[in-house]
C-alpha cells in the first residue's frame, strides 16, 4: 500500500491513487467542500447528491468540466464492492438516464 499522500477528495476507503495535483474544489449541499486531482473530485462528487465541481485558479482549462462529465458515469462509492447495485441510488446517472430511474 502507497504511504504517498493524497488528496483531500481522496476517501479513505478509496485505494486508488492520485492522477495529479489538486485541480477542483468538489462541494456538497451544504457547501463543505475538498479539493482534489481529477480521479478522486470525479469520484467524490458521483457519491454526493447535489454536488457542485469548481475548478481552482491554478487549473487547466476545462477541468471542472471534465470532473463533471467523468462523474457522470461513475456509480456512488465506487470503491465498494460487493452486492449489485440494483437501486437508482446505487447507479451512475448515465446508468439511471439509460434505464430510466431517477438520478441523485
């Protein structure tokens, strides 16, 4: 196991490493936030309901927006294994659009 540090969007849980720098501040409903690198921003905010992605100032063009599509696709927790994921908050949005249910 990495002992690298990781950024703050990174859950515990979460044993994949950074892809890079900070580059997003990931907020959720009540406005608490973490920046991270593009991997972990993209899988915090797909596990969060009514998450916002804003890009830092030191940010290349286009990172937010990247975050945002890649979280699009990217079912809540994806660190967790185990049982199928059967229930509209268990998937992707895309997934819920494709079949129909409802999206966080």
């Amino acid at each position: 196991m990495s002992t690298a540090p990781r950024c703050p969007a990174a859950h515990r849980e979460d044993p994949t490493p950074c892809d890079g720098p900070p580059v997003v501040t990931v907020l959720d409903a009540f406005n608490a936030g973490a920046d991270g690198c593009e991997h972990h921003a993209a899988r915090l905010l797909a596990s969060l309901t009514s998450g916002r992605v804003y890009a830092l100032p030191d940010a290349a063009a286009g990172a937010a927006l990247r975050v945002f599509k890649a979280a699009d696709s990217i079912a809540p927790f994806p660190w967790r294994e185990g049982a199928p994921r059967t229930q509209p908050n268990q998937r992707s949005h895309a997934e819920n659009r494709r079949l129909g249910g409802w999206s966080r």
